[in-house]
C-alpha cells in the first residue's frame, strides 16, 4: 500500500470489521430461512459477496446475492440483476461508504413494489453526514470527516484491500 494515502482501515482490519458485522447480521435474523444481500454496484458488491462469504462460515441461513445498479451521481434508473418476489424475504443493501445516505435511499426503490418482512443496510464505513432518513444498521467503521474528504474502500479480486481517506 502507498505511504501517500491516510488508510482508516487495512485489508486485515477490514475482514475483522466483516466478520463482526455477519455475526451482528446472524444474530438479527438468525430464524431467517433466507437472507437477500443486494450490493450496490461495484465496492457494494464486494461487500455482499464478502459478507455471503463470512455468513456461509458461520451459520446454515442460505443467502442470495442481487446487485443494484444505479448512477450515484444522478440516479434516475435503478435496476436489479435478478427478478424475484421480494414480499415476506429479509433484504439486506450493502455498500461500500455511506456519506449522506442518498444512494441507500435509491437503492430502496426496485423494493418498494413489494412488501419485504425487513429491509436493512450494511456498509464497510459511514460518515456522519446523513442528508437523507437512511440509517445504516450495520456499519464496520464510523467516521467523522469533513464535507471535503472522501473516503475510497480498494478492492482487488473480490477482496477489500482497505480503505483511506483523501
């Protein structure tokens, strides 16, 4: 890893911050048959196949993985990989970062033609600068940051390397 970046997390700390969250994900819906983990696109999918990984190890709850596309930037069209009748399944939305909630709150929209028993939110790291009603309730790492710093999570064949701030 490069000196020049200010990592907040290493690729070891990352996965500990993963295994913690899949045993919070177990304990939460540990009666669940079934567990839909939906990545945003990219990092958010990473984190999905991380966590369908860390839960497999752990626990007999089957799970499936869904990914969400969507522009954060503009998010007029938001599709999902894989249709399905989402109505009495848990869904869980995973990404990467949240800064303000916005692009978890987009995320929402292919769901909400349905009637899901529960809809939850997973992210490696959040910021505290919530714009948008969105909560994550599984979060690796809080962080308090300016409105001018970004945090970028790397991934390298389906592993989080780390993440750093800049």
């Amino acid at each position: 890893m490069e000196n020049s970046k200010n990592y907040i997390l290493d690729a070891k700390t990352a996965e500990k911050k993963l295994r913690r969250m899949a045993y919070q994900v177990l304990e939460n819906n540990g009666d669940e048959e079934l567990i839909i983990l939906a990545g945003i696109k990219e990092s958010g999918s990473v984190v999905a196949r991380n966590m369908q990984k860390m839960l497999g190890e752990i626990s007999s709850i089957k799970t499936e993985l869904l990914t969400i596309s969507l522009d954060k930037k503009n998010p007029g069209k938001i599709s999902i990989d894989k249709e399905m009748n989402f109505n009495g399944k848990v869904i869980i939305i995973t990404d990467d970062v949240s800064n303000s909630g916005r692009t978890l709150l987009f995320a929402l929209k292919p769901f909400l033609d349905f009637l899901p028993k529960k809809i939850q939110t997973l992210v490696l790291v959040e910021r505290s600068h919530n714009t948008f009603p969105v909560h994550s309730d599984y979060v690796g790492l809080s962080i308090a940051t300016t409105m001018q710093e970004h945090i970028y999570v790397e991934v390298e064949n389906e592993k989080i390397k780390g993440a750093y701030l800049a």
